[in-house]
C-alpha cells in the first residue's frame, strides 16, 4: 500500500475532512450512553432532580442543615442562597413553580456557577442525610433505636416521642452536633460519595414537593430535554456518518481513477519486452477487480482506521469511569476477541495473496476460449476447454469458498463473545447495584461502552480481513506503474526536420529479444529510399517482421543503427518518428466504431474525399459500397463483422490516410486473393511513388517488381537485389520461387 500511497495526496483536503468529522461522530456517539444513564439514574430514580443542592428550601430546612454544617460551609451556603418573601415583587417569578412561598418565606438558590455547585454538594448531602435520619427518628421511634445515640448526655433512643430533635440538637454545644453528624454519616459511609449524592437528592426530592413544586411535571420535562439531546446528538452523528461516506467514496473513486488512467498511459508506453512480463489477462485484472479492491479498502480505512480505535479507547475511559470495578469484563473480551482475529487471519493470509493469480488464471482463459472460439468449434475441443475452464473456476472458487469460511466463523464467535459479555456485565453490576457501589443508569451506559468497544475492533477486524488481499493488489498495481519502459525518448531529442525524405537505413545491426541467449537478427545492412520499394522474404521465422518492427521502435536494436535520413531513430521522440510512418501490422485490428472512425484513426482531420481515396486505393471501395451506411458502418469490436481481408484492406487504408513518407506492411495482404492483390499493389506504387515503402511477405507474386529485394534467412541477409538479379544469385529465394511459381510465370 505504501507504494501507491502518493495517490492520496490529492485529497488529502478531503482525507482530513473525514477525520475530523470521524472524531466528531466518535465523540457523539460516546455520549449517547452517558445521557442514556442520565436518563435513568436522574430521570427516573430522582424524578428529575439532578443535584443535592436544592434550587429551593424551606426556611426550616436551611436551619436544620446548618446545625450540622462547619463555619465556613454554613457560610457559603447562605451565601448561595436567598430569602423570598412572599408577597413581594421579588416572589412573582416564583409563586408558580413554589406555590408554597404564597404562604411563606422560602430560600431560592441564586445563579451559581458549576464549580460554585460542585463545590455544595458533599457538605450538602451530608447535611441531608444527617437531617433526614433524624426526621425518621422523630417520626419513628423504631428508627431512632436503630441509630442510637450521640454518647454522653444526649441518646436518641432514649427521647420522648414527639420531642423536636432540631430544637435540642441546636441547644448543644457544637461538639456534640458534630458527634451526632458523624455517628448517623458513619452509617452511609459505605455508600461512596455518588450513592450518598443519590441518597440525599431523595431529601430533595421531599422538599420540593413540600413546596409545593409538581415533581411528575419535573420528571417529564428532565427526560424530555436530555432525550432532545440525544435525538440531536443522534442526529449530528447521522450527518457526520453520511458525510464521510460522501467524503470516502469521492476519495475512493478518485484514486481508482488515477490509478487506472496512470495504469493505462503507462501500458500504452510499454514495448513487446514489458507486454512479455505482464500478460494482457493480468494487466485487464490489475485495471479492473484489483483497482475495485483497493477503493473498497480505501473506503473502508477512511470511514474505520480512525473511527474504530477512537471508539475503542474512548469507550474504554467512559467505561472505567462508570465502573471501575468492573475494567476487567471489558479486558477479558477484548483479549479473546483479539486472539481470534489474529487466528483467522494467520489462516486466511496466504489464500488472500493467491486470489488476485487465480483471478488472472480465469481472465486468461476465458479470453483465449472467446478469440479462439472459431478453432475451438473446428477442432471440436469444446470440452476440453470446458475441463480447462472448470478447473481455473473450481481452484478460484475453492480458494474464495476457504476464505470465506474462515471468515464466517469471526461473526458468530464475536456475537458469542458479545452475548457472554453482556451477561457477565449484567450479573457483575447487579451485584455492584445491590452493594450500592453502582447505580442502574451507570451499569446500562458501561454495558454499551462495552458494545461500542467490542464493535470497533469487529470493524477493524473486517478491515484486517480486506486489507491483505488489497496488499497483494496494490503490489500488483505498483509493480506496473513501477515498470520502467525499456524504450524511452532521449533527454535532448531531435527533430525530423521539414525537408525529411524518408530513407531508411540499418546500419551493422543485430538484435535480441530481452532476456534471449542469442540474437535473432545479425549485422544487418541496406537502404530502403524513397520512391522505391523494398520488401522482405524468407522463411517463417527468418526474423522479417523483427526488422520492420525495429524502425518504429517496438524494440530497440541490440548493436548498431536505424537510421532515418542519416538521424538515428534513437535519437528522435516516439511521437516524431512514428508520426512518419504508417504502419499495418500481420493482424488486420479495428477498432469498435465505424468505418469513418476507423479510418480516422490516422488523421481525425481528414476530408470525406481523402477517406474515398484511400478506401479506393486500398480496394475496399466495393465492399463499403455494399453496405448501406457506406463509411458509417458499424464495426464490431475486433472488427468481427467483417472478414480478414476487408480488415486488411481497412487496416491499408487508415495507413493511407495518414500519407506518411515511409509505409511498412508486414505480411498485410496475405489474406487478399491474388487479383486484389496485383490491383491494390499497382495503385499503391501509383498513388505512393515519393515514399519508402517497406513489405514483408511471403509471397515471391507481391514483390516481384520491387526495386530492392532482401532474402533473410536465420535473421541473416543472404540476397539483396532485384527480382531478377536474385533468381541468378540466390538459392534461397531461387527455392522460395520455384515452390509458389513456375519458371513461366517468373520470367514474365
């Protein structure tokens, strides 16, 4: 991946966009379980009142609490609070919500900061608890044995019933008050400070609705607006989601056009020697199912590489936080859950590297079963390529089936995992709730901490599960784009200037093919000029084509030179020298389209007469004639609506139209019957008397009237001369002669 990593670098803009908004959503979606605890904890268990420093209280009320509170936090309290009369101006906002203050006084907590509340709330709650023990114990004799005494003079359990407790507590010396403060505390000292918070907003509760104050009106009203915000927050998270999954798919298929379009420019750059290193089923599958994987594992990295981890370790701090005693399910899980991840992909790792060969495998002979259908049928080996296909399809599909069936077991075993967490959750925080060490709210938020941190290593492990078989293709892709082209255009080119000629010259050059023992072709010497023609026989595989393909640069010549007008064609672009040739290769190709778009290959600019021309010249006029959309015939792709010799003489042609100086055909009439051959040969040399024409053949009737034969034999030149001059001098093309033509015809 990191060999094509340059390929993120345009979105780079986009790429941080979506990690931003990852940490967002992230964020968001760890809340959902904090308010969802609030919900229950406040809103249902406190009807809605959430803090131990009351918004209001009796007169009587802050007079209890302060016997039991020290100098300095009776004075922050009275600080924070303040007197109401009724029947006031000052009373009016207020009568409503306190109908109590109609009939008395009542103390009403002024706008205090958090910190200022936080700061209340221990010394508060204490006081509450203090208070409302011994409210029990006054209205209940039984309660006030329970809790028994301060030591010394004063023993609860020991008072007349219906005696004022406040009254004689606020009588004693301050000691004593603190003695009786600390014996009740020492009681609810186990609680831990969140449970005597939750004990004393009960007290709270009780106030309010000695004030008057309708708690049922509270309670909605809390669970209302806390649910507000998570269906916002719920929200916020759902236009982040479809957010970065814009952002990752635009990112996605960006780089899988890059990447194809990169892919394709470079192919279009390679020789025959690149062509042999990556076959054309493999190059097909890198531009197509290996680009389609790594923009499905690009998707899947920008939404989970960063959301995943900050889900897992943000969950994870949310949690302890709710429940500190109970780190240890999470860890277990996570333990378990990582060990089978790791097992999975240990196993599915080297089937995942073999995929991408086996797909080629399938591409390969399925092309070849397509192109070859016609000997296939002719030769009746339809079955055979059947049993060949199946076994490509049968090794592709058992390795896809082995991955697959490794990678169904990570489902079923997480959601176990998942399951047997949530009930050891369950059993452990009931017994953390019946210690009175949690509350129900807090053990529901870390039961879905513990989902979220579960699912976000079940996210990165989908992406472990792509990521491997994503590797292999962007090696695959990179070991293209990586590819240096053995034939290049030189740093200082030259120019094929405007009075070019076009005489081709080899000058002592011999030739290898890449990674060859031994060359094909050996010290090879001759002129092709201008105005003549110049064709080359011999035997199959004399090397006749390697010559001519040597002058357009589809190789490059081992030793020696190609010259063009005393310039060596390595010294001039790719681009120049090719735009002086019109080449028509063994294989007649056309391209899908039609005729006109055919022919236009060559020169898109040129007239409708100088298309007619050349289809005239090449002696496809007739059969174009015949159809009834002339030049705006379709052609089918490969050309497979017409014959080979219509292709060919399609393929002659399109090198017409383009009118270059130098013409090579290699072995492009071999598909015309002999009397379109003399015709189109004779209006060739009629209509191409100032260029150099080169043809490669094997028939002695098509360049019997060439100024220049060259016979090759073993990529030798063994004869070079004219039709006649080598009937005298040369065995080799004596013998070609004599097996096509016989002595009559090769005198005349």
């Amino acid at each position: 991946m990191l060999r094509i990593r340059r390929y993120l670098n345009p979105y780079m803009f986009m790429f941080t966009v979506a990690v931003i908004l990852l940490f967002i959503q992230a964020n968001l979606d760890l809340a959902l379980p904090d308010y969802l605890s609030r919900i229950v904890n406040t809103g249902i268990q406190q009807s809605g009142v959430e803090s131990p420093v009351p918004e209001a209280m009796r007169q009587e009320t802050l007079n209890h609490l302060a016997l039991f509170l020290s100098d300095a936090d009776e004075t922050a309290v009275r600080s924070a609070y303040t007197l109401i009369d009724p029947n006031t101006l000052a009373a009016d906002p207020y009568e409503e919500t306190y109908p109590l203050l109609q009939e008395q006084a009542i103390y009403v907590r002024q706008d205090l900061t958090d910190e200022e509340i936080d700061a209340l709330k221990e010394p508060m709650s204490q006081a509450l608890l203090v208070v409302s023990a011994l409210q029990r114990a006054m209205d209940d004799p039984e309660a006030a044995a329970q809790m028994g005494g301060g030591g010394g003079a004063f023993d609860l359990s020991r008072l007349p019933a219906g005696a004022d407790l406040f009254a004689l507590i606020g009588n004693l010396p301050a000691t004593q008050r603190d003695q009786i403060a600390s014996t009740i505390n020492e009681q609810f000292s186990a609680l831990g400070a969140s449970m005597i918070e939750q004990t004393a907003v009960i007290q709270v509760k009780a106030e309010y609705e000695a004030l008057g104050v309708d708690v049922a009106a509270l309670q909605n009203s809390y669970i209302l607006r806390i649910g507000a915000l998570m269906l916002g927050i719920t929200l916020l998270s759902a236009v982040a989601t479809i957010t970065v999954g814009y952002l990752s798919a635009k990112i996605a298929a960006g780089i899988g056009r890059d990447l194809r379009s990169d892919i394709f420019r470079k192919v279009e750059s390679f020789s025959s020697a690149e062509f042999e290193k990556f076959p054309t089923a493999s190059l097909i599958t890198r531009s197509t199912n290996d680009i389609t994987q790594l923009q499905m594992v690009t998707m899947f990295m920008v939404r989970l590489v960063f959301y995943a981890p900050i889900m897992g370790i943000g969950g994870t701090i949310r949690a302890i936080g709710k429940g500190s005693s109970m780190w240890w399910t999470i860890a277990v899980a996570v333990i378990v859950l990582v060990g089978v991840i790791a097992v999975v992909i240990s196993i599915a790792m080297p089937r995942f590297q073999v995929v991408q060969k086996l797909i080629d495998r399938i591409n390969l002979v399925a092309r070849e079963h397509l192109s070859g259908m016609m000997v296939i049928r002719a030769f009746n080996m339809q079955g055979f390529e059947e049993k060949r296909f199946d076994k490509a399809n049968m090794d592709l599909t058992d390795n896809t089936l082995f991955i697959a069936r490794i990678t169904a077991i990570m489902m079923p075993v997480m959601m176990l995992i998942l399951n047997v967490l949530s009930v050891v959750i369950i059993w452990v925080g009931a017994q953390q709730v019946a210690d009175a060490n949690m509350q129900v709210g807090d053990v529901m938020a870390f039961l879905q901490y513990a989902m979220q941190i579960v699912f976000s290593f079940l996210m990165l492990s989908m992406l472990f599960i792509i990521l491997p078989r994503a590797q292999v293709s962007a090696e695959r892709i990179a070991d293209v784009l990586e590819t240096e082209p053995i034939i290049l255009d030189p740093a200082n080119p030259q120019r094929l200037n405007g009075s070019f000629t076009g005489t081709v010259e080899f000058r002592n050059v011999s030739f290898r093919y890449p990674g060859a023992d031994a060359d094909v072709l050996h010290n090879l010497n001759f002129v092709a000029r201008p105005g003549e023609t110049t064709a080359f026989i011999g035997s199959t595989g004399s090397g006749k084509s390697t010559v001519v393909n040597l002058i357009p640069r589809f190789f490059d010549v081992s030793e020696g030179q190609v010259l063009l007008d005393d310039v060596d064609i390595r010294d001039v672009t790719q681009h120049d020298l090719r735009e002086k040739i019109g080449y028509v290769p063994q294989k007649g190709v056309l391209f899908s389209g039609t005729i006109e778009s055919n022919l236009r290959y060559a020169d898109e600019f040129a007239s409708v007469a100088e298309l007619e021309t050349a289809v005239t010249i090449a002696q496809a006029a007739n059969f174009i004639k015949s159809k009834p959309e002339g030049l705006l015939t379709e052609i089918a792709q490969g050309g497979t609506n017409v014959s080979g010799g219509q292709r060919q003489r399609l393929s002659i042609a399109r090198a017409l139209v383009r009118k270059p100086p130098i013409y090579i055909f290699d072995d492009s009439f071999s598909a015309l019957d002999f009397k379109t051959d003399a015709a189109l040969r004779r209006a060739l040399y009629a209509n191409t008397e100032d260029s150099t024409i080169l043809i490669v053949t094997q028939r002695v009737s098509t360049v019997k009237n060439a100024e220049q034969i060259i016979v090759l034999d073993q990529g030798r030149i063994v004869g070079k001369g004219t039709h006649e001059e080598l009937m005298e001098s040369c065995e080799t093309y004596q013998e070609i002669a004599l097996s096509q033509l016989s002595m009559e015809e090769l005198s005349s």
